[in-house]
C-alpha cells in the first residue's frame, strides 16, 4: 500500500471530465488515508533547491548565531526555535528537531500587518528570505488548488476554505533533524512524536531523506514520503473539525534513522485561515447521522489553544492572550 498519486494539471487542464477525476482522487486519498501525492506542480526544482540550501545553511551555523532569532514567549510564531523545544499534544518528551517559521509578508497598509508578527530574516544567510518567499508563493497556488478541490470534493463551493484562508496566518517551516548521537539524543524521543497538524491542509516538499510515517484506519504505521519532485499533502485539525471528522487529520510522525549519522530536512508549509475566520462545523455534517458539533471558535483561538498544548506558549502568555483576544482578531 502506498499513498496515491495525482496529477494537478488535471485540475487546471480545462477539461471537465480530468478535474473532477482530479478532485475525486483527491478527496477519496484523504478520506482513505489522509495524505496524497501531488504531481504537476509549480513547485520546481529550481526552487526547491534553493529552499533547501538556505535552510541548511542556516542550521549549520553556531548556536548563539541561531539563537539571536529566538524570540522568547513568541509561540514560535516567527523566526527560529530551538532544538528539543516543541513535543506533540500530550507527549511530555520532546522532539528532536529545530526549526523556523516564515509568515505571510504584507504591505503596511493591509489590516493584519498589525495582527500578524513580523518575519525575521538571518543576517548571515543573505539568499534566506528570496528562497523561502519564493517556496512559500509556489506553496500557497497549489494550496488553492487543493483546497478548492476538497470543497467541490464534499459537494460545497469551490471557495469554501479558501474563503477564510486567503491571507491567513500561513506558515512555511524549514525543519532540522541533527544527527543522532550523544549530545542530540533524548531518552523515549523520536524525531517528532506522533502527532496530527493543527491546520487546514499541510503540503510538504520531497524531504531529504526518509522517515516520515502514518498511522493507518487500521492501526498500522507505513511510510508516506514523497518522491523527488512530488508534494506530499495532508489534512489537519482544522479541516476535520469543520467536517466533523468527513476529512479527518491523520497521525503522523518521523521516525530515527537506522544510520544516526544521517541528518533530516524538510520543510512543511502549513496552511491556516485569518485569525478572526470562524471555524464552525458545516451544515452538511450536522444532524442526528453525525457526532455532536464542536463549538464555534476562531482560527486565532484554535491556534492558541494547540501551542500551549504542544508547549510553544506557556499559561501565563495563554492568559494574555485572552485578554487581548480582541485586537489579535480572535
């Protein structure tokens, strides 16, 4: 068993008949096993290659270099977090894993300049900011796509989640496994714990090497890499929650290397809505044939509340949070 393949350009070929087998490959790949392969993209080696070399570059430097883009009490919200910081949902043994996150530029001008933090760009790696802006363009058009078809996918307008994720609080995340030795290794640790992402849709770019893996329907783990060239997609909590679970998230995780001397990069690009979007079960999934909806909650809330479950924010920085829920868009 492998996870399916699909081809994009069946979805913008014009043909009527391709895009529909496209969007039904799609949404069945998700329902079955919750991630698919994605072929025909703009998502080109030329710049994939870049993205990756600067993020290496990044990474290799010294420690107090990387740290001076560590922002304390941030979530992690932008620039670098580092190694051993973040553990999945419930897991108290961290990851073994460090990582960056790049937001959404926008002009002065647009209202959530204000709401969103600033990206931060390492001194030291000029080419940073061009390739991982570029990644993150490509990244987000073939979102779009994903996203429409998931909607048509589920009998709803093809613009029902990028209704609410159009200039969301998107993030691109370059993502480090050391080699592991005696320094990087922690006890009971994996390179990142199982685990279901917190957003609507992730895609993830040919890692360097392998290690990711799912969690079957039925209880077995396989492996779920992509081929060189493929983006690898799969859905989050935000996406099962307003399905009530139709499109549901799918554990994963990324496993330790027989050769620990083989180190890790990947780079996922987790899609998110704008913070003030609601995030309510749709219509089609309410009713006696379906679990009891979850409550109404922003996508500002949503977020906030997993952070401080995946120890990214603490309960103090939760609390103000709340208190100034209003001015962050939640």
């Amino acid at each position: 068993m492998s996870v399916p393949v699909v081809d994009l350009r069946d979805y913008t070929s014009g043909d009527p008949a391709r895009k529909q087998a496209f969007v039904q490959a799609v949404g069945d790949a998700i329902r079955d096993l919750g991630f698919v392969r994605v072929q025909g993209h703009g998502v080109v080696p030329e710049i994939i290659e870049p993205a990756y070399a600067a993020a290496r570059a990044f990474f290799r430097q010294p420690e107090d270099d990387k740290m001076r883009y560590f922002v304390p009490g941030g979530g992690g919200e932008r620039g670098y977090t580092p190694f051993g910081f973040e553990h999945a949902k419930d897991q108290p043994t961290p990851d073994m894993k460090e990582f960056w996150h790049v937001g959404r530029e926008l002009d002065a001008s647009h209202p959530l300049a204000r709401v969103y933090p600033r990206n931060l760009w390492p001194e030291r790696v000029p080419a940073f900011r061009t390739a991982m802006l570029e990644a993150y363009r490509q990244l987000e058009e073939v979102s779009v796509a994903l996203l429409e078809s998931l909607a048509l996918y589920i009998g709803e307008p093809a613009d029902t989640f990028t209704a609410i994720t159009t200039d969301g609080n998107t993030i691109l995340r370059p993502i480090h496994y050391p080699p592991i030795d005696e320094d990087t290794y922690i006890p009971g640790a994996i390179r990142a714990a199982a685990h279901e992402d917190i957003n609507f849709i992730t895609l993830l770019m040919t890692s360097t090497s392998a290690g990711l893996e799912l969690l079957t329907r039925e209880g077995e783990w396989m492996p779920a890499n992509a081929e060189p060239g493929e983006i690898l997609a799969d859905t989050g909590d935000m996406m099962s929650r307003v399905t009530n679970g139709f499109l549901p998230a799918t554990t994963h995780r990324v496993v330790n290397p027989e050769d620990g001397n083989t180190d890790r990069l990947s780079m996922p690009f987790f899609v998110h809505p704008r913070p003030d979007a609601v995030l309510r079960v749709l219509d089609q999934f309410r009713g006696p044939d379906f679990p009891p909806p979850a409550a109404d909650i922003t996508g500002y809330q949503f977020l906030r509340e997993r952070l401080l479950e995946i120890g990214l924010i603490d309960e103090e920085t939760q609390e103000l949070d709340r208190e100034g829920a209003g001015h962050a868009g939640g």
